[in-house]
C-alpha cells in the first residue's frame, strides 16, 4: 500500500483492497476512513468489504 503522511497522526491513501488491512494494521494505523461511495466505479470493493 502507498501513502502519503500528512502529519504526524495523518496519512492519506488511493483505494485500499480488503487483503491489504491486515498489512494496514501491521504498519500501526489504527483507523481507516472510506470516504469513497460504493459503486462509484465498477469492481471497486464496497466499504464493507474493507471493515476489519
């Protein structure tokens, strides 16, 4: 996964896929916010599917 940090509490990233939250949590992020809307575009993976 790519990220960019933003601060030091902060970091943003492009669309995560579910099989990289396990190496998201490893790396030490303790929350994940989806902005993104479901179906936004084809084959993306919904927000549930991402949930922890």
């Amino acid at each position: 996964m790519e990220y960019r940090q933003i601060t030091e509490d902060y970091s943003v990233s492009g669309q995560i896929q579910p099989e990289e939250v396990a190496a998201i949590k490893a790396a030490g992020f303790k929350s994940v916010i989806c902005n993104r809307p479901d179906d936004e575009q084809p084959g993306q993976p919904s927000a549930d599917t991402v949930k922890a």
